[in-house]
C-alpha cells in the first residue's frame, strides 16, 4: 500500500482548461478555505494570463486575488505557473519584477515547461528564478511522435534530473498516454530520475488519465495533480474523488479529506450556472486525437473563429492539415505555444487553398529557431525554404530579443510614477483597461444559493421602476422602499 500525494489544480489549470479562466475572484475566495483544509500537498494558484482575464474580462484587480487569496491558505502551499518567458513582447526584466512581487505573498514554488524538452535552455530559465528565490517544478511533456520513443524520453529525464529541479513533473497535457504506453514508458522515467522526486499532471481530453494515474501509482509514482468537480474531467485533471475512491479500493491510501470538499463542488456547480460556464464531463475515447494532437481547447477556438467568417465546414480539413504542418515542422510538442504556431499555419493553408502562401511572423520565427533551436534544426528544408524564402523574412533574420531594464520600460509606457503592481497591470493588461475598473476593481461580493433572500434583494433593488419592495413570509417582513419616493 502507498501513501498517495495530490496536488490541486482547481483555480488554476481546471479554470483555465474549461472557464478559460471566467472565474472571479469572488468564486475562487469562497471556495479556498475549504481547498486549504483538504490535506493537498499544494495548490495550484496563479499564472501570468490571469493579470489580463481579471482585469479587461471581470474588471477585477487581478492582485486582489494575491492580497485575500493568500491569506484563504494557511496549511497548503502555492504554486505559481509559469517561469521567465525568453521570447515575449514583454521583457523578461518585467517577469523577473512579476516574480519578486509574487514572492512577497509568500509564494516561492512554479511549475514550468520548455516546449522542446530543452533542458539546456530550462537550466537558465531555472538559474534565473533561483537568483529571484523562486524553486522551481520542471515539467517533462509527454507526446507522441516518431521522434518521441523510449530512448528519447530516457534521455530527457536524465537531462532534467541534471539541472536539480524541486521536482519533475511527468506531463501529459493532450491527455494522449494509453494505458499501455504508461506500462512501459513511467518505468523508464522513473529509472532515470535517480532520487528527484516525480509528480503526474495529465488532461482528460481522450477519458483515459484517471485510468493511467491509477497505474502510476501501482508503478510508484505516488504525487498526482487532481481538480474538484466541475472543474476536473473534460480537457481538465482527473477528479480528486474518483481518484481518491478508486486507490482506496486498490488498497492504497489517498492523503486526502474529500468531504471538506464537498461544499466546494456545490459552489462550483452553483457558480457555473450563475455565470453560464461549463462543467467539466467525463469524454469518450477518440483515436483522431492521436493523428492531429490538437489541444481541445484549440479545437474549440477554431469552431468559433470559422464561424465568424462562415467556413465551420473547413475544420475537418483544418485537423488534417496540422497533421502534415507538425510533420512537416519537425514533430514539436503540441503544447502552447507551437500547438498555435501549427493550429494557425494550417488554418491558413487550408483558408488560402495553397500551403505556405502566407505565413506568420511566428512560422518565421520558429523556422529561424527563435522558438527553440529544434525548429530550425528538425523543419523540412523545403518547407524552411518556402517561409524564410521571402521579403519579411529577413527582416526577422538578425533580430535579437530587446533587453531594457526595468526603468526604462517604465520611461517607455509612461509608468514611472506608478508602484510595482500598478506598473505590472499595465503591462499585462493595458492601461486603458486599468483605469476603466470599476471601484478599484475590488472583486465582488460573493452571493451563494445558500443566501437566495441576500440575491433576491439585491436583484429587485436594481429594478428602476420600482419605488417599494415588500417581502413577506409567516415569520419575516421585510419594507424596502426608495430615498424620496412618497
């Protein structure tokens, strides 16, 4: 019998994987305290994205969160997502500035990627957060490819154990790992690691992660990310309470109390129908999800971009087409951000009717290496030749990523008077949408269906017509009536 770990991934991945993260800071506080009491050996807690979503979607000051949030958790440690981005518009002196304010909340562990399984370039990335203070989760991506075998993914481990990360964590973000594949393959990581420890962090896009986390554990890998319904299953983590139940019945022991989470299934269930948001589903298997390797979410995006130009019957032939595309670039993983470079190339060339007549600045970038040095090294060199083969490609060819310092990124906005907070809302999420929130974008009060007489006030109150509200029951009266009505 194993003692089994679990991270949470609720407010994080599970909102960002099926709310494209449409949740409030409201929603997320009324259901943190509850996380924190669960016995989760961490919690997923914020990625950069969020400064934006919260900021321009629901008018929120997105360090709100950090400032109540943090203080929801006394027992569970955070994690931030996400590390210093070494090709962005933004520079990486402003990530470094978003770190050591994050710090402050006393957040000192992320969990990050290099999409190439670079481990060379993750080492600087790492050494860099480390100078900041910040430990970092290095994640190694699972995928599929004729380039992803055994010997490959032994290789990868070793390499990743060699930079001495916290931990590694073993990632299958297209929920691609049969059953079979995970018999042969957590071994062969698990045999290269030496002592770092492994987590497993999988999506539920083909229905089968819970099974192979199941398997893992058999296998002894004992720390797994898990979400709380309905924000697990779909393109999410597994659900922590059938992950729990199951390795109950298996004789292992899930350090976990489900039944403090139980309220925060019901306010998520509650929140989802208030807000119109989806629940996350367990998903039927779909053997094309191992041709085209497009992320669900992706798929999703490009339903609603083809229909606002009206060629919803393109998408099949879209799917085909980054097949070939990913081929064609050399088999990169299909995880943010080469899954959009190839999701968005062959939507252009199925749009277009003629592959490769128009590229984007990023086909030419990733053919150049700036992406990652495997991009130039692995693309087909009659396709390389196709995208650098033209004008705006050499104006790409001797770019180096600007490195201002943080000063003058200040002179540059106009942010100089602003405090380090200030200056990052305007980085993240534009000026404009800083100074239109509403009431400081202090986050709103949360109203559960536990408090329907508190909703109904409120929602009649906004009623203009009305002058007098009267609420009557046997053992209640309630008068309400408007400043300077008769």
């Amino acid at each position: 019998m194993s003692d089994v770990h679990f991270v949470d991934t609720t407010v994080r991945d599970g909102n960002q994987s099926l709310w494209a993260l449409n949740m409030r800071t409201d929603a997320m506080l009324a259901v943190a305290e509850h996380i924190d009491e669960a016995g989760f050996e961490s919690a997923e807690f914020f990625v950069t994205v969020m400064f934006k979503k919260l900021v321009r979607e629901q008018k929120e000051d997105a360090w709100d969160w950090f400032r109540l949030g943090t203080k929801r958790f006394r027992k569970t440690p955070l994690r931030l997502h996400g590390g210093l981005k070494l090709i962005e518009k933004i520079p990486v002196c402003v990530f470094e500035l978003m770190i050591e304010r994050i710090m402050d909340y006393g957040i000192t562990l992320t969990r990050t990627s290099n999409s190439w399984n670079n481990y060379d370039e993750f080492d600087v990335e790492k050494t860099g957060l480390k100078k900041l203070g910040m430990d970092t989760v290095v994640n190694l991506i699972y995928s599929v490819s004729p380039r992803h075998t055994d010997e490959y993914y032994a290789q990868k481990a070793r390499e990743a154990a060699a930079i001495n990360p916290v931990r590694i964590c073993f990632k299958d973000v297209g929920g691609l790992l049969t059953l079979e594949r995970a018999r042969t393959l957590i071994p062969i990581v698990l045999e290269n690691i030496g002592d770092t420890p492994v987590e497993f962090h999988a999506h539920c896009n083909n229905g089968l992660a819970p099974l192979c986390y199941l398997e893992a554990v058999d296998m002894g890998l004992t720390t797994l990310h898990t979400g709380i319904p309905p924000l697990a299953n779909g393109s999410a983590q597994p659900s922590i309470f059938n992950v729990a139940r199951n390795l109950r019945a298996m004789g292992h022991n899930p350090l976990i109390n489900e039944e403090v989470l139980r309220p925060v299934t019901e306010k998520l269930h509650y929140i989802a129908k208030r807000d119109n948001l989806p629940v996350g589903r367990v998903v039927e298997y779909d053997e094309s999800q191992y041709t085209h390797q497009v992320p669900g979410g992706m798929i999703s995006n490009f339903r609603h971009q083809l229909a606002l130009i009206d060629k919803r019957d393109k998408l099949d032939a879209i799917l085909e087409e980054c097949v070939q595309v990913r081929k064609e670039w050399g088999y990169p993983i299909m995880v943010t951000p080469l899954s959009q470079f190839v999701g968005t190339q062959a939507a252009i060339n199925v749009i277009c009717g003629e592959r490769y007549k128009e590229v984007t600045d990023q086909a030419i970038q990733y053919a150049l290496g700036y992406w990652g040095k495997e991009g130039a090294e692995y693309m087909d060199p009659e396709v390389k030749d196709k995208i650098l083969g033209r004008p705006r490609a050499r104006e790409w060819e001797h770019w180096e990523l600007p490195t201002p310092s943080i000063q003058e990124v200040r002179r540059q906005i106009g942010a100089t008077h602003l405090s380090d907070e200030e200056f990052l809302l305007w980085v993240f999420a534009g000026e404009e949408a800083v100074k239109a929130l509403p009431d400081g974008g202090r986050p709103k009060e949360y109203l559960s269906a536990s408090t329907p007489l508190v909703r109904l006030v409120g929602e009649l109150t906004r009623q203009e017509k009305a002058n007098h509200i009267y609420i009557r029951k046997p053992d209640f009266s309630l008068t309400l009536g408007r400043a300077g009505a008769d």
